[in-house]
C-alpha cells in the first residue's frame, strides 16, 4: 500500500504558479519566435492572443503533438527538433508569461537599436539647393 502511495502522491501535482524558465534547448525556439514576432511589429496583438489563450496553452500543445507526423514530414530535422522543445515548454503553465516578457524584451531592444541608428538623409536633403524651388 505504501508504493501506491507514493506513486499516486504527485499524481495531480502541477507546475508551480509563476514564470516557467525553458531548458537551453527550449530557449532557442522560443527565443527566436518572440524575435520575429516584435521584428514585425506584432507585439500589441500577440500579447493580447496570447493572454486570452492562456487557459488553453497545454491544449495547444496537445494539438501541436497531433500535428507533429506533419511537421516532421515537412521540416528539417533541425526545424523540427525545435518545434518539439517549443511544445514541451509551451505545455508548462507559466510559459505564457514568459513568452509575453520576452517579447517585450525584443520590442524594446528593437526600439533601443533603431533610435541608436543615425537618421537616414531624405530625398529633400540629397537635392542641391535650387533658388526657383522647382524640381
């Protein structure tokens, strides 16, 4: 009775609340999809996606495991090496936030770079200056 017990003692333990930290190999896909995501500016919108789909994160990922034969059909070995460390961290219950933080990390690492940037001449200021204002 005593070794049931203690296979059945975390039988319904789930992950602590808070944010989930992914392995090495979780950071790379993860990292690289919150990079793209602030890249094109999507930022507002996938954080509102991802905060209203938060309850269904572990889902998600159940399904992205049925669409797995696919994405191995289709995929690099690499590529899809990937996508399976990104639906085991997708499966933890803090991956949401973690995802929304490091988008706005990229978000405001993207801003830091582009007002570092010099300031690109305009067409006005490559004209010679001509005294009838014409072109």
């Amino acid at each position: 009775m005593g070794a049931l017990k203690n296979k059945l003692k975390h039988a319904f333990a789930v992950d602590p609340p808070g944010v989930a930290d992914p392995t090495p190999q979780q950071q790379v896909p993860v990292d690289w999809i919150c990079r793209e995501i602030a890249r094109r500016r999507l930022t507002t919108p996938a954080i509102a996606f991802l905060e209203m789909s938060r309850p269904l994160n572990y889902v998600g990922a159940q399904l992205g495991h049925v669409m797995a034969p696919g994405i191995w059909a289709l995929a690099r070995q690499l590529t899809y090496a990937n996508y399976k460390h990104f639906l085991a961290f997708l499966e933890l219950r803090g991956s949401m936030e973690y995802f929304c933080q490091r988008i706005e990390h990229f978000e405001e690492e993207f801003e830091r770079q582009k007002s570092e940037k010099p300031p690109t001449p305009t067409e006005s200021d490559d004209r010679p200056d001509d005294p009838q204002g014409g072109p």
